[in-house]
C-alpha cells in the first residue's frame, strides 16, 4: 500500500505545528523528550481499535488464502487430467493468489501496525510490483477463460476453436509479461522517502514519488482502464452471451449424446466462472475507486477506508477456495483424498512396524 497520503498528512502536521522550536538551543524546556517519545510512540498503533479490527480480519484471510490456494494447486497436480486448459489456468489463479498473500498481506498488516517503513528499499518496491503483477495477470487470466467459454458455450462442436493446453502456457506466460511490462514504472518510481526532527530518527516513508502529480493520477487512470474498465467490459460482453446460452432450452442438434453431454459439463463450468470474475470485481472495485479518489483529489478523507477496502481485494484470495470448495465436488473429494493420504503417511511413520535385527 503506497504511504503518499500519509506521508503528505504527517509533513503537513510537522509543518503546521512547527515541531522543531520545542529544539532549539534557546528553548529551556525540560518536557520536550516526553513530547517526543510521545510522538514516536504514535507511530504504533496496537491500541487503536482499526488496526485491531483489521488484524482480526487478516488473520484468518491469511491462513485460508495460504492453505487453500495450495490445496489448489496440489489436487490439480494429484489430477491426471492436469494437462486440460482449464486446470492450467487454475494453477495460475491460484500461484497469483498465493503471491499476494504471502508478499503483499504481511508487509500490509507490518505498515499498519507500525506506520514507519522499515523493510528497506527493495521490498518498498517489489511488494508493490509483485502483488500488482499478480492482479494484473488474475484479471487478464479470467478474460482469456472467459473467452475460452464463450467459445465452447456458442460453438461447442468446433473443438479446434477451443484453446489447447499449451496454447493456454503461452496466454499464462504472456499475461505475467503484459502485466510485469505496464507494473514496470511502479519498480522506478517507488521510493523510499525520510521526514526528518532533530532528536529523532528518520521518519521513513514508502512512496511513489512521481514528478508531478498529473503523472500519478494519469498512470491511476491508465492502470484502471487496462487492468479493470476494459477487461471487465470483455467479460461482460462474453458472459452476456453465455448466460443466454444457459438460460436457453434449446440444446446442440446433434446426433451425438457425447455431444450434448460435452455442452452441459461446460455450461456447468462456465456457471462457475461466471461466479468467479462476479466476486473478483466485487472485491477490488472498492479499493481501485478509492485509490483513484485519494489520487485526483489529494486529501485524506478516504483514507481512513483504504485499509479495509485493500483488506476486502486481499480477501478475494481467500474466497477463491472456498468457493471452489462449495461449487466443485472433484475438488472436495480430492482434497479429502489428500488429507486421507496425509493421515495414513503419518501413521506409517510413527508406526513403522517391527524392527529386524
């Protein structure tokens, strides 16, 4: 989470309050370090009852997110049917997701629990370039499904229109470029960026530290139209055309039953795809309308909001297993195969059986 808001909120208050006179030499005043340690004591925010809510709420989100996107990924691979196009761009959904719980939601409680950033110039940049490479490559990931769908739902005898497994590779590698090449300026332009009082240790800040304020809200701009307006009008366009396919009673005329059988498994998952892109939009729109507020206005007054909306876009790496928990019963019962095989692979090693002298 970019810290220009509240990097601009503390250099206004340093300025307004005129801080240092408490520190020059011809000032005699014997509470100043109180004031100080006082200050510096701000900077932790255990006792306010935001972070302890947020807290509550990555908590749990984080352990979900972890164990179920991993889950993910190992029932698909346990799957020998793992070369079909759509469980590749499942693993991809799920690698993305993994990528923002563990490198974006740590580093995201660590600022709001202490408001300083201590995690140096690296991290200042990767944790912002990664998580949104990650997002980038989600939604571009979802467009390609969904047109993928579309053309399985509309033309379900054309099985050479159908993208292959490692047609699917290369869409999955080529979103990560994509995404990585339009996150780029994010690794050049995030910095870290110091307040300095006399008596005090630096008050480092990770920024964004464009040279003009035009030039961040145009890239804001920018990014939401290509990672969000014009992806999300595609899957719009696509899943119009397949709900009417669904909602149609009228079948393939074709003789045959493999291919009526074929039309309804994928309208079976295009059904859940649908629910898919709904909940990922529903979860980062919050934070992308805010996020581009904060940056066309420049004032704080959402800022109090951003947290959570980040927590509710983070919280959608979480939502994914679950759904896919409730939705797909493959997954269930592969899941519970795993756990089974777990079980019995510790009971062997703890039970070995006699030993043979």
């Amino acid at each position: 989470m970019d810290q220009f808001a509240e990097y601009v909120s503390y250099k206004t208050w340093l300025h307004k309050s005129n801080f240092t006179y408490l520190l020059q030499p011809s000032y005699n005043f014997s509470g100043a370090d109180d004031i100080l340690r006082d200050f510096e004591a701000s900077f932790y925010t255990f006792s306010n009852y935001t972070t302890v809510i947020l807290l509550t709420l990555y908590i749990p989100t984080f352990i979900v997110a972890l164990v179920g996107n991993i889950l993910i990924i190992l029932t698909v691979f346990a799957d020998k049917t793992v070369r079909k196009t759509k469980n590749i761009y499942l693993i991809n959904l799920a690698v993305s997701d993994l990528c923002i719980t563990l490198f974006c939601m740590p580093i995201t409680v660590g600022t709001i629990v202490y408001r300083m950033w201590v995690y140096g110039e690296f991290l200042c940049k990767f944790t912002a370039f990664l998580p949104g490479v990650a997002v980038a490559s989600s939604i571009f990931t979802l467009t390609a499904m969904s047109i993928d769908r579309y053309i399985s739902i509309q033309h379900p005898t054309r099985n050479h229109w159908v993208t292959t497994p490692a047609q699917a590779v290369g869409i999955i590698f080529g979103t990560w470029l994509v995404s990585s090449i339009l996150m780029g300026p994010i690794m050049y332009i995030r910095q870290i960026d110091t307040l300095s009082i006399p008596s005090m240790a630096p008050m480092k800040f990770c920024i964004e530290n464009w040279p003009q304020d035009y030039d961040r809200q145009a890239f804001s701009i920018f990014l939401l139209f290509v990672i969000y307006v014009i992806p999300s009008f595609t899957l719009a366009v696509c899943y119009g055309h397949v709900g009417r396919a669904l909602c149609t009673k009228e079948l393939v005329r074709d003789t045959s039953n493999s291919s009526t059988e074929r039309l309804f498994s994928r309208k079976k998952a295009a059904k859940m795809l649908i629910l898919l892109v709904i909940i990922f939009m529903i979860c980062w729109l919050p934070y992308n309308i805010l996020s581009l507020c904060i940056d066309l206005t420049q004032k704080g007054g959402s800022l109090s909001m951003l947290p959570f909306s980040l927590w509710l876009g983070h919280a959608h790496s979480a939502i994914n297993p679950v759904m896919y928990w409730s939705l797909n019963r493959r997954f269930r019962d592969r899941v519970r195969g795993l756990m089974k095989y777990i079980r019995n692979s510790n009971a062997f090693m703890s039970n070995p059986g006699p030993e043979f002298v």
